[in-house]
C-alpha cells in the first residue's frame, strides 16, 4: 500500500512539471503518501511490542520448566508437584534450600580438617585412602584436589577436599569416614612399637635389653604409622626393646625378657 502511494507521489511530481496535473492533486497525493508512511510506521510499532511480548511470554514459559545442569539422584525434595512457587515462598526457610537437592555422586568429595601442625605436610596430588562406616573392610582410593587456605580460627585446623571415583556408587553424601592420607614414604624404615618410646623434657628413649641388663638408648624418631614409630637414630634394628613394663626398670637393672614383639623392620 504505500510502495503504491509513494509511486503515485511521484508520478504527481514528474507530472506536476508539465502542467498535466494541478498544485492540488499533487499535494492530496503528497497527504496520501505521509498519511499511509504514518500508518506504516505504527504497525511497525506495535508488530515490535508484540515481538517483545512473545520473547517475554516465552520467557515465563522457560520458568515452569526445571532443568538441572547435571545428570544425578534426587536426595531431598521440598516441594511436590504442581506446587505453588512465588517470590514468597522463596523466601521461606523451605524453599532457602531450594525446591531440591540433586546428587551426582559418581564422584565423591570428602572433606578433612587437618590440625594446623601437619598442614605442611599436605598437598594437591597426594594419594589418599578411605574407610568408611558403612564398609568397614573396604579401602577407596581418592587424591587431594584442594586445600583451603586459611585455617578455621575456633579449631584451629584447615579444611582439605579429597575426591574419589565412585563409580559403583557405594559412597553416598553425608557418610562419615576415616581418611588417611599419604604424605610421604620412608622405605626400608626402622620402627618399634610406639609404647617402647619413653619422653624426658626434650629428649626421647627406650630401653634395650644388653647382656641381661637394661640399658637406656637416646633415640631420635621419624614419622608414625598407627601404633608403630619411626627411629631415625640410636638403634640398628637387631636390639630387643623392652615395651611392657618399661617404666618399672632402670638403666643397668637386670631384667628377664618373654618373647612379645622384636623390632619391626
């Protein structure tokens, strides 16, 4: 419609030059063609709001959807199907956790607080083994992915996240476990019960059994492994350390021995 009344416009000017149509017809056909280009314009316009209120209406209609980001299970749901949802109710203690929690546990994250005297010794990249509650017999492997730096100032200790493949997805959240990790080897170790260790202010002992006599040997040790202790100075290995009953002898005392645990090499 207006591409005609433009031209028609047009042919009025080329015309209007001749003298074969008059100032009047010429400016009706200008009144036209401004008249229809408003009309035009207009439609545009409201064709734009009608553009906008789709995208808007297509928007609301993406919000009665919920999608999750990632496959997983379901482990807590706080509100049924076809419930209600407004701004409201989001504020609520309920919905402050969200309409559900969603699980992927085909890894797991565990987190462990280290006491802030071995936080040197602990690293990204670390082995780490896992034994929990639930599996008492059974050993997951994990490694440490992060370590939180700054220490919590009521426990002084630091948070570490370990993760573990768990792909039979027998870990679930929530589970308590004991975790170990693996800070260093020292192979070929010498260790002895740690109950043979005796302190004196600064300084540590044990006492060996020589020639039927007690004898008190300065040591230094290493690191500890359950119930055993690493001795990095003062015995060779082939001693017999007294465990039970080490607080009743004294250096050069004669003592009788019964077989109960040599040193563990």
């Amino acid at each position: 419609m207006v591409r005609n009344v433009k031209l028609t416009f047009e042919r009025m000017q080329s015309l209007i030059k001749d003298r074969f149509v008059s100032q009047q017809d010429l400016d009706t056909a200008e009144v036209n063609f401004d008249a229809a280009r408003a009309a035009q314009e207009s439609l545009q316009a409201q064709v734009n709001q009608m553009d906008v209120a789709l995208a808007q209406a297509e928007t609301n209609l993406s919000y009665s959807y919920i999608r999750a980001p990632f496959a997983g299970y379901i482990a807590e749901r706080n509100l049924d199907t076809g419930a209600y949802v407004s701004s409201a109710t989001a504020s609520t203690s309920t919905m402050s956790r969200g309409i559900m929690s969603l699980h992927d546990i085909d890894t797991v994250r565990v987190l462990i607080e280290v006491v802030e005297r071995d936080i040197p010794l602990v690293k990204v990249g670390q082995k780490a083994e896992l034994r929990a509650e639930a599996y008492p017999d059974q050993i997951f492997e994990g490694t440490v992915t992060r370590i939180v730096q700054a220490l919590n100032r009521a426990t002084r200790t630091m948070t570490v996240e370990v993760d573990l493949p768990n792909r039979d997805r027998r870990l679930k959240g929530g589970m308590f476990a004991r975790v170990e990790v693996l800070v260093g080897t020292h192979p070929q170790a010498l260790q002895i019960p740690i109950d043979a260790v005796s302190r004196l202010e600064e300084a540590q002992y044990v006492y060996i059994v020589k020639e039927g006599t007690a004898q008190r040997v300065d040591i230094e040790i290493g690191a500890r492994d359950g119930n055993y202790i690493e001795i990095t100075k003062g015995l060779t290995g082939s001693e017999a350390v007294i465990v039970s009953g080490k607080d009743l002898v004294r250096d050069g005392i004669p003592v009788q021995t019964q077989p109960l645990d040599r040193v563990k090499k």
